[in-house]
C-alpha cells in the first residue's frame, strides 16, 4: 500500500509514525467480506494485536486497522461493495 506521507495518521490513528529518514510500511490484506474482515481481526486481538481502528466503513470499503505484538501495522479492507 503507498500512503502519502501525511496520509498515515488517517491509518495508523494515535501510533507513532516512523522518523525522518526511515520508510514506513502498512500491510494491507482483503477480504472477502465485512463479517470474514471481523473475524480475522478478533483472530488478530486473541493473538496479541493492539486495536489502531476498530472495523468501521470508509469510502473504499469496509476497514480495521490493527498492530500486531512486534509493531508491524495490518490495514483489513473489504471492497466498497463487500456486506
């Protein structure tokens, strides 16, 4: 996923983004659906993720955000049409 820089706030919500001089980096995963995009997020929670955004619709499709327990941020989208 390329973000523009001051676009990952709108992603990455409160966590800190990486300095100046160091490349960020979103793992963006789809889904097939908001009901399957739910239950890999809850999977993630049981795991150890840390909540960035709780699953919530956006323009783009259906999304959440979370961390998982290394720092690593995973974007869950479903398409705009995707229920």
């Amino acid at each position: 996923m390329l973000v523009p820089a001051d676009g990952f706030a709108l992603v990455l919500g409160e966590n800190q983004v990486a300095g100046s001089g160091v490349s960020e980096c979103v793992v963006g995963l789809m889904s097939p659906s908001a009901r399957e995009l739910e239950a890999t997020f809850e999977r993630a929670l049981g795991g150890g993720a840390s909540v960035v955004s709780r699953p919530h619709q956006e323009p783009w499709g259906y999304s959440a955000t979370f961390r998982d327990p290394d720092g690593h941020t995973f974007m869950l989208s479903t398409a705009p049409s995707a229920g």
